[in-house]
C-alpha cells in the first residue's frame, strides 16, 4: 500500500521516522511550518505528483477533502492530532479503517474502548454468579459490584434524586445507612419514598427494629453478627433477602455458620478493612486468608474518606487489591468534598479489574482511570522563533467593557454567566462565549480575553469537581 503523509518542518523528523517503521511503502510531503494548513488545492496536486492507495492528513486539519477524493480517487483520511502519535496508529493502516471526519487517535481510543464494553458485557453473561440480588449477579466471575453509601438517609432532604444518581454514576447497589436515632418508622417512610426505584436497595444497620419493617423491599442486610443473628436471622431468611456478615466478637466463621443455620443462603463475609495506617496491610492478608465459600465483601469507602490524597488512584488500587483477594462487592461512599465522584472512579475501576482476566496487569485495556496526567506524554518539536518578547509584569488598568459585565458561576455541572439579569447556561465554555459574541454582548478585546479565562476554568472545575470562584485561582 503506498500512502501519502503530509507533514510540516516542525514535525518532519517524528513523520519521516513513523513512516521508515511502518511496514508501508510511505512518500512524506513536507507542505511547509505546519501540517493542519493544506488547502484541497495543493493536496490535489501533490496527489497528481505519483501514484498513491491514500492519503493521510494531520487530524488537526479542518478542510473538507471531499471534492480531493471525487477529483483524484484517492481517499484522504484523518491522522492522529499530534505526529508523536502516528507511530501507534500507521503499522496498523489496512486493518484499521481511518475515519475522513474523526482524528485517528480519537478513533482508536474509542475503538477500544467499545471493544472493552461488548467484553465486559460477555463477561457478565458469561459468569455463572453465587447469586442474583435483583438482577445483579454477585461473585461466581462477575465484575465485582459497586454498594455506594448514603449516611443517615431518614435526615436526607432529597433522598429519591440522590439514589437515583449513584445508580447513574455507576452503583450496582445503594446502601441506606440509618443512624442511631433512626426509629423503625424512619424506616417504612424512607423506602415507601424509594418506591418505584428498580434497582438494588441495601440497609445499613444492625438494629435488628430497623432492619425487619425494610424486610420488604430490601435487597441486602449490613450487617449481620452475633448479637442481632438469633434475634432476626429468620426473619431475613423467610424474606429471601441477602446479608452481610461481620466478625463481631466471636469471628466470622462463627457469625456465618450461625446466619446459615438460620437458613440464610445467599450470605456475603466481610472480614473488615481498616484504614491506612490502622491495620489495612494486616487486613488484606486476612482477606487473602480468609477460610470461606461466600462472596466477599470490601469495604474500601473508609479507606479513601481517610486519606488524604486524590481519590482516582486510591479507588484504582483499592479495586486491584479487591480483585486480587477475590473480593465480590466493594464499597464506596461520598461523604466529603473531596471524595466526590468516587462511585463513577470506582465503578470505572471494577470495570477495568474484570477486563485484566488472562492479562498480567491492569494496563492497555481501552479503559482507564487517568483524569489530570497522561499515559504518555507527547514530545512534540519545539516552536521555532526568530526574535523573543517579554511582556512587562506591570498592572494594566481595568477599563469596563461599555456592553457590561458578567457575573460567571457554575450550578449542577453547568457554566452559568449572567448579565443584567439574563443567563447563559451551558456544560462547555466555548458554547457560552459564542452566544456572548452572536448577541453583540462584548465589544472590547481585553474582556473577550477574559471571558475566555473564566469561562473556561468554569468549565474545567466542572470537570474535576472542584470548587470554583471568578477572578480567583484554579
């Protein structure tokens, strides 16, 4: 296959060296500084130079190739967006269908990414569970499925919206935590208000008043242990409901051997897992250990609420730690600001746990947990120049735009930016800035400049769940 590369000086030597370590026979056009800029024109006549199967242009190009491909017969298709890229993507060209609208990196990313969904949905249908709590197939090979926690739901002012949202997020199973003033009327009010919601509903107490008027709705018990076993074992057992054991104080093989004999079967240990620094490495190995049947359960939501650090990552590792031990449901919660978002990372995370069956590592599987760095970073040439400006660091004086101004905000994963009384809404900054611009509502550059600013890092605390605050630092 012989193909055309189009290239810039400034990415000549990355392009030149993709094409010798291809495979294909490859003919490299430099087009002048920057590759995105050939018009239709001069790719035509480059193609009329010799003979070619395809043409592949910069993924940063905008032009429509349309009319080239009916002029010339030769279809032109998009490359990645940067040349450090076109190394991955160019060996695989012939099997790889390029797209004429979409950059190649983009198409072999989501390429990948669907690959890894239609597995993780075989994977599913495939397993042979321990058992179903409504509809969810817990163990047995499953994907490990994601309890998320909300504390003290009978106090909850909004409860119905907020359990319908973790299930969105990615919660197999909403946990209901009852506090200790909860009362068993507390109870029915809360479930008779979750009424309709479809999906798995746990409660979590050990009130054995609390847990028996949830007996008809509910999905799993957490937890059971010796104290409240004899008290309302059977009461579980006759509802068919599942339930969650704990060591107490006599152990957990004690606990579960007295849940069974009260005839509950579909029973998940959980052997507890400390914090870090408080035992966690001590608890893992008694999970490694641990002498049982049942699915496992992993509490990792404590773990990440007490530790500082940026939970993706802990969520990513908790998650391998639990496939490792061979954990079946695992935990997460949301109750701080920092842990926001930690149901979505932890889902992803299980996801990516059930993908790594026959692989050594959890790495290279179409789906990640990667938010603020990058898996590679791309070394791009650098800009040339002949002469350098260095602007003076002196404060300009603020001059008002005559159109007015903006007071910008962000409110349910929306930009807002509201003037005189009328707001734009939006999730993406630039949709924003041009309704701003079409409605001649800016006039000076200055401002222009920095609307752009404040939009945009509304747009990014959106996206990483950070707080956000106009005319202050990100």
């Amino acid at each position: 296959m012989r193909i055309l590369l189009i290239t810039g000086t400034q990415t000549e030597d990355l392009v030149r060296r993709a094409a010798r370590e291809s495979g294909h026979d490859c003919v490299v056009e430099v087009i002048g500084e920057v590759a995105s800029f050939i018009s239709p024109g001069h790719l035509i006549d480059l193609i009329r130079s010799s003979h070619f199967d395809q043409v592949i242009v910069s993924g940063m190009c905008t032009a429509d190739f349309s009319g080239v491909e009916k002029e010339t017969g030769v279809p032109v298709f998009l490359g990645p967006r940067h040349a450090s890229d076109l190394a991955m993507i160019l060996p695989g060209v012939g099997q790889i269908q390029l797209s004429r609208t979409i950059p190649a990196d983009d198409l072999i990313a989501g390429m990948k990414r669907e690959r890894a969904l239609e597995r993780l949905a075989e994977i599913e249908d495939e397993a042979d569970p321990d058992f179903v709590i409504r509809g969810k197939k817990i163990g047995g090979g499953s994907r490990m499925k994601v309890c998320a926690e909300i504390m003290d739901v009978h106090r909850h002012p909004d409860l119905r919206s907020t359990v319908a949202a973790l299930f969105i997020k990615g919660a197999d199973i909403v946990d209901l935590g009852f506090g200790f003033d909860a009362t068993p009327e507390d109870v029915r009010r809360v479930f008779r208000e979750l009424e309709g919601i479809d999906g798995p509903l746990a409660i979590d107490t050990q009130d054995p008043d609390l847990i028996r008027p949830a007996l008809e709705r509910v999905d799993l018990i957490l937890s059971l242990q010796e104290e409240n076993i004899p008290i309302i074992g059977s009461a579980v057992a006759d509802a068919g409901v599942a339930a969650v054991v704990v060591p107490g104080e006599v152990g957990l093989p004690a606990n579960i051997a007295a849940a069974e004999a009260c005839g509950i079967t579909c029973l998940i240990a959980d052997p507890l897992l400390p914090p870090a620094g408080s035992g966690l490495v001590r608890a893992l190995a008694g999970y490694a250990a641990a002498d049982t049947d049942h699915p496992l359960f992993f509490g990792a939501g404590n773990v990440v609420e007490l530790l500082d650090a940026d939970s993706p990552g802990v969520n990513g590792l908790l998650a391998a730690m639990a496939k490792e031990v061979g954990a079946a449901v695992i935990f997460s919660s949301e109750h701080s600001d920092k842990t926001r978002g930690s149901v979505r990372e932890m889902h992803i995370a299980t996801m990516m746990m059930a993908l790594m069956e026959g692989r050594p590592y959890p790495k290279d599987l179409g789906i990640d947990l990667f938010l603020i760095k990058e898996k590679r970073r791309r070394q791009e040439p650098p800009i040339r120049y002949n002469s350098l400006i260095r602007p003076k660091e002196e404060e300009k004086k603020l001059i008002y735009d005559p159109c007015g101004n903006f007071r910008i905000g962000i409110a349910e994963d929306e930009i807002i930016a509201e003037k005189d009384g009328m707001a734009i809404r939006a999730r993406d900054w630039a949709s924003i800035y041009n309704e701003i611009e079409a409605r001649g509502w800016i006039s000076r550059m200055d401002h222009a400049a920095y609307l752009g600013k404040e939009l945009y890092k509304a747009e990014l605390a959106i996206r990483f769940n950070r707080s956000f605050e106009q005319d202050g630092r990100f």
